[in-house]
C-alpha cells in the first residue's frame, strides 16, 4: 500500500485507537497493541514478520528507558511519602515571599512536580494554597488553584524524572542525554510559567466562586489544615535533603554531558561519565532518597513505597512500549518513505506535527502521559533515517530536545472533563465543573499555545 491510501489508513488508525480508548474505555495499552496489529495487517505486512516487528518495538522501550522510569517515580513517590514535599515547598514560600502569593504556589507547583505526578502533587500542596488564602485575604482561591495547577502541569510534561518527560526521551533517541532534556524543560517552562501567572492573576479578578473543603469531607487531605498535614508526616526533612534526590541526579549527569563533549581520560573522568549516565544518575538520586527515609524514621515503608512506584509505572511502561510498536510498524508499513516523498510540504509543519499529534490524543482520551508516550512512540529515533522524525527533517539532538517539548506541550493541550487532573483540580479547590472549564481548561489551552509557538520560534532560530 503507498501514497494517499497509505495516509488514510494512517489517520484511520489513529482514530480507531482514541475511540477504543475514550469511548469504549478499553485500556490504551490493548489499544495501541490491537491497533498496531490490524493496522500492520492491512497495510498489507507479511504476516510472519509481524510477530518480529511486534517484538521489536515493545523491547526497544524497556531496554533503553525502563529502568531510568522507575528510578525517577521512586524518587517523587519517596517524597510525597516522607513530607519531602512540603519542605520544598516551604522554602519557596521563604524565597519568593508571601507578598507575591500566586507567583510562590506556582513555584511550588513547577518544584514539586519534577518528581512528583501533578495529581499528588495538587493533593499535596492544597493545604498549602489553603493557608495562603486564609492568611492574606487579597488571595484569590481561584486564582490560587489556577496558579498551582499551572505549575504543577508545566513540570509534568516538560522535566525529566517525571515518566512521561523520560518516556519521551527515550523513544526519541536521547536517553543518555537526560541532562539537555532537564535543560531544555526548564528553558520550555519559563513562557508558559509567565503565561500561567498572567492568566492566574486575570482569574483572580473575576470573583469565580469556590466552595472550600471543610471538615465533613471524606478526604483525608482535604479535611486538614497545612498545619495538620504536616504534623500528619512527623519530622519533615530538612531542605538539603528534600533537594539532595533532585539535584545530586542532575548535576552527575550535567558533569557526565561535559567531559564527555571536552572527551577527557583518564580514571577520574571515566568516573564521572560512569555516574553521569542516567540509570547511575537516578540509582545515587534514589540513595538520597532513602537517606531521607531513614532521617525521617520510615525506613519500614520503603517496601511498601517501592511496591506501589511498581504498580504506578507499569502501566506507564506498557504503554510506553506498546507506542514503540506503533512506531515500528508505521515504519514497517513505509509511511515514512511517503512522507519523505512530501518532504517540502512536511518541512512547513515541521515541529507543529508532534505537537498536534500529542494535542489529539490529549484532548481525545485525557491522560498526558499517554498523549507523550504514544506519540513519541509514532515519531522514533531521531538518529534513525527510517523513523517519521527523520521524514520531518527533525534528525539531529537539537531537533529531538525541540520535538520532546513540542509533544509535552500538546499533552498540555487541553485539559477537560476525561482528564483526573481536571476532577483533582476543581474537587480539591472547591470549583464547580462549569468554573473548571473557565479555569484549568483555558488556562491548558493557553499555555500550551504559548509553549508551541516560543518552541517554533526556538527552532527558526536553531535548526
């Protein structure tokens, strides 16, 4: 099968899988497996080399960043557990100060979910941006909510060792390379921290009205005062350990990127690469994590901790792979090469197509981590000259850490009534689904325009 045809059963493809998973509620991984298979049937595969084409795809993703996945949602679920968290967050508030109140929550937010997935990170925090609207009256509790919720979302899908961030990475080639890909997230994340911040500040002035938590509610998290909740953790760590998971993972692997491009030898040297490889990285991250389990005393919860770190990113490894196989039959099924023969017209869309990929399936079926697996599962291995990021001209590491963005800021794009984020957001803040719409809703649509269109003008510059 070639040409327009081709490109019709592509796009078929892709719409069957959304509806299995937003319609009929059939698990993405079965959706992105079954829609592999009937799609490298149709296009008309020999049927015995599927089973290989299958296999491929699936191992490539364990193989290259399983491991990395697992250490880095050890670490954040580690400091959920020990009140870690809260600590970051307290010294966030000591350095931007109370007088600017969404600008700290928003802070706090962007900090703590670099480890942490945002929904916890929202319940985590809550109590927080409680106690700051108690305390400075001028506080709008929407546009507080607006504020910590951007924060926490921008981190999520931009900076590593958040799994979908390192999913991405990985299926795009730049799995040693996890230090330019923390780098690149946080130079993404500065417009659409600033369009957050604005769009928080024009919230707060609408007098949108929110029904806070009080004591009746069955939630746990919501019942309490920040004062409660961390007298609920015991002794909180103190600030170098709560950093020390985060920070030591990307300074090793920041060291490791440059001797390795000044390629120095010796002992030492060879040393510092060792360590700066991301698996090594995050292995010493999750060292000073359980440092900070034992300063806190429960050390008896790390096999209870780690138990549920493997019940959280299986699935997320799953579907991550089950993304690789797409790819790999795309590839198979000579799509790419058709997209080559388009080359000139591809080149205009260019990095908007992962983004409006990844914007598809975000708003299509709710979860972004789904949206970034999958669609960096279609596009590949930028250093692979089969793989569509080749087709789209976006085959060098630059490119790659552009295009890594680019999806994270689709799965931004939106955020509405199929995403728990959303629930988690408009439940805990106390707004009704109506004002979550006017809220978390617009403010995804925002600041995902706004990271695409600051990450195009970042590649006219540099590619």
């Amino acid at each position: 099968m070639t040409g327009i045809s081709l490109l019709v059963v592509f796009a078929l493809a892709i719409i069957l899988m959304i509806v299995a998973i937003s319609k009929f509620r059939i698990h993405p991984f079965l959706s992105l497996m079954g829609t592999s298979l009937l799609l490298a049937i149709v296009v008309g595969l020999p049927l015995a080399k599927i089973p290989g084409i299958i296999g491929a795809g699936f191992s490539g993703t364990f193989s290259s960043i399983g491991i990395v996945i697992i250490l880095g949602a050890l670490i954040g679920l580690i400091l959920e557990r020990t009140g870690a968290a809260i600590r970051l967050a307290d010294v966030v508030i000591r350095c931007v100060g109370e007088k600017h109140p969404q600008l700290a929550i928003m802070l706090m937010g962007w900090i703590v979910s670099i480890p942490v997935f945002c929904d916890s990170g929202f319940v985590i925090l809550n109590p927080i941006r409680r106690a700051l609207c108690q305390k400075m009256k001028s506080a709008s509790p929407a546009g507080m909510a607006v504020a910590l919720s951007a924060g926490l979302y921008i981190s999520h899908v931009f900076i590593p060792p958040t799994p979908g961030p390192i999913a991405a990475a990985g299926s795009l080639g730049l799995a040693d390379n996890l230090a330019s890909v923390i780098l690149a997230g946080v130079i993404a994340s500065v417009p659409a921290l600033i369009a957050g911040y604005f769009f928080s500040l024009y919230i707060s002035k609408k007098n949108i009205p929110v029904e806070e938590l009080d004591d009746t509610d069955e939630n746990e998290h919501a019942a309490k005062t920040y004062e409660e909740l961390v007298a609920q953790y015991g002794t909180l760590p103190s600030a170098t350990a709560s950093f020390a998971p985060i920070v030591v993972p990307i300074l090793l692997m920041a060291l490791g990127s440059v001797v390795a491009m000044m390629k120095l030898a010796g002992p030492m040297p060879e040393l510092i690469r060792f360590l700066g490889t991301p698996i090594i990285a995050l292995a010493v991250g999750v060292f000073f994590a359980v440092y900070v389990l034992h300063s806190t005393g429960k050390m008896k919860c790390f096999y209870d901790i780690t138990e549920s770190t493997l019940k959280t990113v299986g699935p997320i490894l799953f579907i991550t792979a089950a993304g690789g196989v797409l790819g790999k039959v795309i590839t198979a099924a000579g799509f790419v090469e058709f997209m080559k023969e388009n080359a000139a017209f591809l080149a205009m869309v260019g990095i908007f197509f992962p983004f409006l990929i990844s914007a598809i399936l975000k708003t299509a079926q709710g979860s972004s981590t789904v949206a970034i697996t999958t669609t960096a599962g279609i596009l590949g291995m930028f250093s692979d000259s089969s793989s569509m990021m080749a087709a789209l001209g976006l085959n060098t590491e630059l490119a790659a850490l552009l295009t890594v963005m680019a999806i994270g800021a689709g799965a931004m794009t939106v955020s509405h009534a199929n995403d728990s984020y959303f629930w988690v957001v408009t439940n805990f803040s106390g707004m009704k689904p109506q004002n979550g719409y006017r809220t978390q809703t617009a403010m995804t649509l925002l600041v995902g325009i706004v990271s695409i269109l600051s990450i195009w003008i970042a590649s006219l510059v540099l590619l």
